[in-house]
C-alpha cells in the first residue's frame, strides 16, 4: 500500500516550487519602458520639449488628442496654443508624428507594456513621412 499522505506532500511540495516564482514575480512590474526620443526632429529641437511638459504629457496625452480632434472635427480650430504659449497645429500625424516618428520606439513601447491598443492608426498615418 502506499502512504498517501507522503505523497500528497511530495506533490504539494513540488506544486510549491513550481509556483513560487509566478507568485515571486507578481507584485514587481517588469522593466518600464522607456520611449526613445531619438528622432531627427527632437534631435534638431533647441529645446527638447514636447507641447505640455513630459509629466503632464505621460499623465494626459489621450484626454489631449480627444480634446484635439473634437476641436478639428467640431469647432474647425486647429491652433493649440500650449500653456507656456506656444502655438502647434493640432494634427495627430504632422505635429505628435512629425516629432515621435519613431512610433515603435515611442508610443508603442509604452502601449505594449500597459496593454493598450490605440485604434487611431487604421485611418492615421503613423509618419508624416508616410502621409500624403
Ligand atoms: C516639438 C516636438 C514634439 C511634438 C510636436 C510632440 N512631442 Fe511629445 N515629446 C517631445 C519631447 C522632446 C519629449 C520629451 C520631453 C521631456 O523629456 O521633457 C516628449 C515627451 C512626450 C511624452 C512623455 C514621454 C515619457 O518619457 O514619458 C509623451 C507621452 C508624448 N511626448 C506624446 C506626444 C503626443 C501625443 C503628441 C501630440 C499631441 C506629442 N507628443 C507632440 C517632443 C514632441
Ligand atoms: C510613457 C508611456 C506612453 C507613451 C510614450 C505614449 N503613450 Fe499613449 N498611452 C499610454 C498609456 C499608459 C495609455 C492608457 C492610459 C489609460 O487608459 O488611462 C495610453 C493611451 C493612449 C491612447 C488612448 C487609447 C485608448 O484606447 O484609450 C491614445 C490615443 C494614445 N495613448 C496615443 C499615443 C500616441 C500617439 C503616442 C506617441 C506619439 C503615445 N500614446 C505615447 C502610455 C504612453
Ligand atoms: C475611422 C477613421 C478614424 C479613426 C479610427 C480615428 N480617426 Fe482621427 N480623424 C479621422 C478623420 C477623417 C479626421 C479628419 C480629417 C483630418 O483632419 O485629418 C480625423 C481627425 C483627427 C484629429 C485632428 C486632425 C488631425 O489631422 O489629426 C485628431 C487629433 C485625431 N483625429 C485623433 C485621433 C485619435 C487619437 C484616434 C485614436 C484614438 C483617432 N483619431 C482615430 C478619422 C479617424
């Protein structure tokens, strides 16, 4: 007969090494991306700013492309002026794209680590290089 007991901890243990290093990994995030700012146009910019400051871009950049299209599409107003009073053309591909053009590096290395998948790009293009 054999001793159930001993191996129902033998398989409990062995369970246990198994899992413990999906459960040891769990709470620790892997590696942050980071989006590479190495594109000809940033490379040129005498100061390295993007419309709105890194930290409020990193927190908002999707409400500010909503509230671009919508004033595009319902006001026909297409000047952003940013808060330190810079004036940008609000276009998704000829102002984001013309400076990130590097959308693999950039938008999507961060998209692919938050899992979120930005539909824009079935009708936008993702250069300004690639648009008409
Ligand atoms: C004039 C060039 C330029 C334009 C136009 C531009 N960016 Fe940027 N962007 C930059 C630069 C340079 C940085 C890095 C700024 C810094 O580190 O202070 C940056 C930073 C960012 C960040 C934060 C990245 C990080 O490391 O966390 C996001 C997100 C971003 N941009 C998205 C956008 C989007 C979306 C648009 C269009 C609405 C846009 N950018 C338009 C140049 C630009
Ligand atoms: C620093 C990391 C980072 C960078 C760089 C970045 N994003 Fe994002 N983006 C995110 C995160 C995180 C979300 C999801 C945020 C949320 O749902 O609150 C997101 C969401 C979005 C959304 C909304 C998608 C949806 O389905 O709700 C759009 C549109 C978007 N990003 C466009 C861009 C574009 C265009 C670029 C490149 C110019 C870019 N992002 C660069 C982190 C980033
Ligand atoms: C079904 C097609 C379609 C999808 C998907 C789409 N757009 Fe658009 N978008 C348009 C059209 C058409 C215009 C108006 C034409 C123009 O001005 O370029 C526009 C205009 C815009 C504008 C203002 C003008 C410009 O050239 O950028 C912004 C900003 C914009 N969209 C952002 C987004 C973002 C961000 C997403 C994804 C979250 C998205 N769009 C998804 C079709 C689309």
């Amino acid at each position: 007969m054999y001793n159930g007991g001993k191996i129902i901890v033998g398989i409990a243990i062995f369970v246990g090494l198994f899992v413990f290093p999906i459960f040891y990994n769990m709470g620790k995030p892997s590696a942050m991306p980071e989006p590479k700012l190495d594109t000809p146009v940033i490379n040129q910019l005498d100061e390295k700013r993007c419309v709105e400051s890194a930290d409020y871009m990193r927190a908002n950049h999707m409400q500010l492309l909503d509230e671009w299209r919508d004033s595009v599409l319902r006001d026909g107003n297409f000047v952003y002026e940013s808060s330190n009073g810079k004036k940008y053309v609000m276009s998704l591909q000829n102002t984001c794209m013309h400076c990130h053009s590097n959308k693999k590096e950039f938008c999507d290395s961060c998209h692919t680590y938050a899992n979120v998948k930005p539909y824009c790009w079935s009708c936008h293009l993702e250069s300004k290089e690639k648009a008409l």
